[in-house]
C-alpha cells in the first residue's frame, strides 16, 4: 500500500491543507470500512483505479464517480474499497475551496458532485492525464497546475471572511458567533450570508463541526478523568449537549468514539 501527503507549492498552499495519494493493488477486500465525520471542508477526488464504494447513515450506497467534489456533510458517511485503489484527492481548508469554484458552495452541500459538473471539460482532460500518468508526481503536478488555473480564473478576495473562518476553525468554534459579529463590525445576517455562499453551512454549524472536531481530537490525545470537566473545556454548555452532537455527527457516543477503530476527523495543521 502506498498513502502519500504533500505540501502543495504557493500560492496554494493558502488555500489547501494537503494533496494525498493513496494506492492499494493487493486484496483490498480485507479493509474494513472507513468512517469520515463531518468535517466542514470541501474534497476534490479523481481515481485512477476502482472508484470507492459510498455507505451512508440511512443504509444506502453508491459508487463513487470516477472525479468528484464532496462538501459539508452534516452526518458521517463510510467508504470501502471495491478493487484496486487509485485515487488523488485535494484537501481544501476550510476558507479556502470557494475560491477555485465558480459556483456557490451551498449548492453543494451535502452531495457528491461529479467535478466535471463545475469544471467542465477541463475536468475531462485532467482525468485522462491522471490514468495515464506513469507515476505521482506527475499526478500531483497535474493537480497543482489544474488547480493554480482555477485559482486564478476563479479568486474572490474576501479577506475579512477568510479571517473568520480560520478563526474559527483553530479555536474550535468556543466563540460565540453573536460576540464574533460584535468584535469584527459585521452584522450577523452579512456574515451568514457570506458563509453560505464561500463556507456552504452557517456560522453557528461550522462552529458547532469545529468545536465537535476539537472534542474528537481532545478525546484521542488526553486522558481526561471526568467526562464533565473535559465537556467544560471543549466549549460545550453541558454534558448533554456534547454527547448529542456527537451522535448526530460521529452515529456514535464518545466511549464508542474512543473504542472504535478507522474513523478519519479532520486536523489543522
């Protein structure tokens, strides 16, 4: 198996966390499945060997298209392989996807796009450069230059959102949004606009993601004595609030969270 993690090159690199490749030619049918909360951040996918199956919480599944964009899902969803892995996919932070997209991200919410829906043929072409490239990095380089090309075509400087969203996300939602539109001069009804066309979801629910990654992350890396006290510092008003929203987006409580293997959440870095 091969699972590579690169750095994209700048101007890039403002607006996405990694590029990854993972591969996998041997008997794929011994992987379990894997588990992917929400993670309030858009994807961008292109496989070069079998596509991935989708399982979703109502029981349903579907295969995934051979290029696609996944944003803002609300509750997890579980993916497993079906044959030979290819696929290279592009991690955008959490500010950073509307700027390669021409169109709103709300209206991709909660869906698996074919990429070729929002890119057009240009998407085409760079699916058939990826199956046929000989190796990954010229895969990645693929990527980039199709990527550098959106940016530039496609840029929106919201530099002032841009700020509250990474606020937000590296503070794992514990400020108000109410204080945050106080403290920036900004009505609330603006920025709720803002982030529904550039975010794809209200500040009060990307808040309510990040304080719930946060907790994931709190969960795996802390050996907290009391789940009451680890709730207080989370951000979290009380006990009950944090267990409901970890079911509504894990499909698990945290004891279960903690006990359960091949579950992906997503980490700043």
């Amino acid at each position: 198996m091969t699972y590579l993690e690169f750095k994209p090159q700048w101007p890039l690199s403002e607006f996405v966390q990694l590029i990854w490749v993972w591969e996998d030619a041997t008997n794929v049918h011994h992987l379990p499945r894997e588990r992917i909360v929400p993670d309030g951040i858009v994807e961008l996918v292109f496989h070069f060997g079998d596509p991935l199956v989708t399982y979703f919480p109502d029981d349903t599944a579907s295969i995934q298209p051979l290029n696609f964009v996944i944003a803002q899902v609300e509750e997890f969803i579980e993916i497993e392989a079906q044959g030979p892995i290819g696929l290279i996919s592009v991690r955008f932070f959490p500010w950073g996807a509307y700027h390669f997209l021409n169109v709103p991200i709300k209206e991709l919410k909660d869906r698996i796009i074919p990429a070729e829906f929002i890119w057009n043929d240009a998407v085409l072409v760079l699916q058939d450069k990826i199956c046929c490239a000989s190796n990954n990095s010229t895969r990645i380089n693929l990527v980039q230059d199709f990527l550098l090309h959106q940016l530039r075509k496609n840029f929106v400087d919201y530099p002032d959102l841009d700020g509250i969203v990474k606020y937000i996300a590296h503070t794992h939602g514990r400020t108000p949004i109410e204080r945050l539109t106080r403290e920036i001069g900004m009505s609330q009804r603006n920025l709720e606009r803002k982030f529904n066309h550039s975010v794809g979801i209200s500040p009060k629910q990307f808040s309510r993601i990040h304080r719930f990654l946060g907790a994931c992350s709190g969960l795996k890396q802390a050996d907290y004595s009391s789940l009451t006290d680890f709730t207080y510092d989370m951000g979290y008003y009380d006990q009950s609030h944090f267990i409901r929203d970890f079911k509504a987006f894990s499909g698990m409580n945290p004891t279960e969270f903690l006990n359960k293997d091949h579950i992906s959440f997503l980490e700043l870095k």
